[in-house]
C-alpha cells in the first residue's frame, strides 16, 4: 500500500504544496521521520543526501508553525544548522516551497560571503525560521540579535559535516543558548565518534532512522576507471565529456587550485566549464549555482564542501577526477546526480597506485565499485600496492604541463566567477563528441 502525505497528519496547506511541487509520496525517511517527529520526539537519522532528508526535517516544522506560538517574542520557532552557505540557502528555498501556503511564514537565512544588512533587517522583525551556517549565526548572536526563548525546533543537518568542518564549539555555543525544552532533530552520514558523544548530548531518548545508502537504492549507476597516470586521466576525462547523454555534469577535484585549473582547461577546450570552491566570494558562487541551474554551465569543477547541498536535477553525471579524501564524501558527492527520480551515473577516476584508497572506499561502503575499461584505452600500469599516491597538486602531469588537455598549459587569466556562465562554449561542448563511450567490463 502507498502511503501519502495526507497519512502522515500533516495539513492540507502543505499536503497541497507538496502537490504542486510534484511530490508523490513520501520517501522512506520522510515516512519514518515525519511521524516520528511531529509526535514530538528527537531524532538521529542517517540519510544521506537525496534520500529526501529536508523535507523529513522541514516538513514537521512548518506543521508546527501552522499553529500560533504560545509565547511571546520575535526570535525563531526553529533553527535548522548546515555545514555550508548553498546548503542552508536550499533548506531555505525548500522551506518557502513547502510553505507557500502559509503566507505568514517569515523565513531567513544566515550565511557567510553576504551582506550584514539584510539579514540585519529580516532579524529585527519576528522571525519563524532560521537556517544558518553556525558563523554567520554566532556573528548575530554576538551582537545579541538573535533571541532563542521561543526555540521549538533545532535542526543539525549533515552534522558530521559540520564537526568536520571544526564548528564543534560554534554548535556547543548555539546550542546553550536555545531552551532546554526544545526538540533536536539531527541528521548525520555517521554516528561514530564525535559527532555520536555530542548527539547523546543533545537528545533525549531519540529515535533511530537509518535509511540505507542513497546509491544502494538503484538510481545512480556507478563505473570505476583505473588509469595509469595523469595523463591518461585528462584522455580518458575528454573522451566521456563527449558522449552526447551528458546533460550536466560536476567534476570533483581535491583541491581548489585544481579546481580553477581543470575548469579552465576544458573552458579552453570549448565546453561550458566554470568552477565552485569555497574560496570564491559569495556572490561568484550564488552567481555559478544560478548559471549551473539555468543551464549556463554544462560542467561544473567542484571541490567537496563546494558542492555540498548542490541540488541541480538534470545533473546527468558525476565524476570523481580526484579520489575522495574521506570515504564517505563518495557517497556526498554521487549524491549530486540521481535526483528527483532521476537515473545518474558517477564515474571515479582511480590512478593504478592508488587501489588501496579504492579499497577503502570500497570498505565503506561494504561493496565492491563496479570496474570498468574504455576500449582501447585501458591502463597498461600494474598494480602497485606498495607505490605511493601520485599526482596530487599537478593535474596537469607534472612539469612543463604535459599531458594537459590542450598543447598549451596556459590558465585563463580571467578570476573564476567572473567568467559568465552564459559563454558559450567555443567549439561544440558536449554535443560536438565522438559519442557514447564504450565501456567493458
Ligand atoms: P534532499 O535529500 O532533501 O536533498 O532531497 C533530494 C531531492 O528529492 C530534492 O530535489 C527534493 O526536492 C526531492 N524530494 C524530496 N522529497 C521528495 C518526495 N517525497 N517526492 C519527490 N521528490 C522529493
């Protein structure tokens, strides 16, 4: 039997707007989260991204907030923390999709890189929902605009994430601030460690969701390509660019300058390339997210906070140019394709030497990554479990640039974010390619 948001007791303002923005039913997470929460308990829930986790957490909110808050005051009925300032602004915008039928609903979001001003503004009025990276929101806390007596609802969402990212102490901060009575609703890829000892603390009794693996339920298809050096990667990356089924693509690399450097190579090359990492300001970034969902950008070269909460349905395809540093990123960042009931397909790049890093992986993820060749260009290196690592902070092949994508190894001189997404790429892009790969297992 197919459960509806109707089942779940939520009202008909938000079961309506749900309608409107084509939700069907709710996934797994929300089933479980949904009631679990709206019953008032506390939640530690391990979904990962695209499992539909916003919805799961924003959703019993806002039926909360259809009711008039008891107490006095102009601060937030609930507060929702992400690691990064694209996922808070998508929270956000979820927010003010699910919530379109409350016009009342007054929602802000606090992050980093944007003008003081007009949160400053949104602040000094009542406020029904905060969603906040953990700096911008102690910068307004310090300056005491921000009042938490009628905190209903926190929200850690990727938790981990946020530890990871050294906000450990902003979050203790934030929390002691809210009321002791509040409900906490975190959600987290891993309990382990620290995040597990500062989840005991914040929750009472809560409840357990583990909802399995976003790629574990059949929407992205994964290949795994070993290649001998950097030189056949860079071969190996043109000819998958070319294959005419790729709509949007995001490209991980390990490092920012790799980022602008990759980006701006396949620019060279004539496809609709930018890059997006956190060293770029704001506005560049907001402006790149925009051009990538208009469809002004075709490949997006991303580092992995970057493209944390990007949420770009016709994202076809994924590649991991760089391994990910920590494992269960490679879960973070295949979760960019595959949305909203769409097939994806992420591809890893692996150089021969670097096996045992697949392997860990591969340990993570309690399953083998499906190995694939192209024919024709197949890695002719052996296995070298003992070789160090090689490659890192030289994409392009080491000295003199060889094995670069173009005889030149010369970077745009144009600062990244300021390249117009809109440029139209100077030779085909993705259509003007040999076609589809061949691939063999
Ligand atoms: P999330 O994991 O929250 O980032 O959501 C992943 C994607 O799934 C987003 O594009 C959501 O808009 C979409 N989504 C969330 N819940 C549902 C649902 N019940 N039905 C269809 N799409 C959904």
């Amino acid at each position: 039997m197919t459960l509806h948001f109707q089942d779940l007791q939520l009202d008909k303002p938000l079961t309506d707007a749900l309608r409107a923005a084509g939700y069907e039913s709710p996934t797994p997470v929300q089933l479980q989260a949904i009631p679990a929460a709206l019953n008032g308990a506390d939640l530690m829930a391990s979904a990962q991204t695209g499992s539909g986790k916003t919805a799961a957490f924003l959703l019993p909110i806002l039926q909360k907030l259809l009711k008039r808050s008891d107490k006095p005051g102009k601060g937030p009925r609930a507060l929702v923390l992400t690691p990064t300032r694209e996922l808070a602004q998508q929270v956000e915008k979820n927010a003010q999709i699910y919530g379109k039928n409350m016009p009342w609903l007054r929602s802000v979001s606090l992050v980093g890189g944007t003008s003081f001003g007009q949160q400053i503004r949104m602040l000094s009025k009542p406020v029904d929902l905060i969603v906040a990276t953990p700096g911008r929101l102690m910068d307004h806390m310090r300056q005491g605009r921000v009042d938490f007596s009628r905190l209903e609802v926190l929200v850690l969402d990727e938790a981990d994430r946020m530890l990871d990212m050294g906000f450990i102490e902003d979050i203790e901060t934030i929390v002691a601030a809210t009321p002791a009575s509040r409900q906490t609703l975190l959600f987290s890829a891993t309990w382990d460690g620290v995040v597990g000892k500062l989840a005991q603390k914040l929750t009472r009794e809560p409840q357990k969701i583990d909802i399995e693996r976003v790629e574990a339920q059949g929407k992205i298809d994964e290949q795994l390509l070993y290649c001998d050096d950097m030189r056949h990667k860079n071969r190996l990356l043109d000819h998958i660019l070319r294959d005419a089924n790729i709509d949007q693509c995001v490209i991980f690399t390990s490092t920012k300058v790799m980022s602008e450097q990759l980006a701006d190579e396949l620019y060279e090359k004539g496809f609709a390339a930018n890059c997006l990492h956190g060293d770029m300001p704001q506005g560049w970034r907001n402006r790149t997210l925009m051009d990538l969902r208009k469809g002004r950008i075709k490949i997006l070269v991303a580092t992995d906070v970057a493209a944390r909460g990007i949420d770009v349905p016709t994202i076809t395809h994924v590649i991991n140019y760089d391994l990910p540093k920590q494992a269960e990123d490679y879960v973070h960042r295949i979760g960019r394709t595959g949305r909203a009931g769409r097939h994806g397909l992420a591809i890893t790049f692996a150089e021969v030497n670097e096996y045992m890093k697949v392997h860990k992986i591969e340990r993570y993820l309690k399953r083998q990554l499906p190995e694939m060749a192209i024919e024709g260009m197949e890695p002719t290196r052996k296995r070298n479990k003992n070789a160090a690592p090689k490659g890192k902070g030289k994409p392009w092949g080491g000295k003199g640039g060889k094995g670069g994508f173009g005889d030149k190894h010369k970077r745009s001189s144009a600062p990244h974010g300021k390249r117009p997404g809109g440029d139209k790429p100077r030779s085909g892009g993705f259509k003007s390619g040999g076609g589809k790969p061949k691939m063999k297992k």
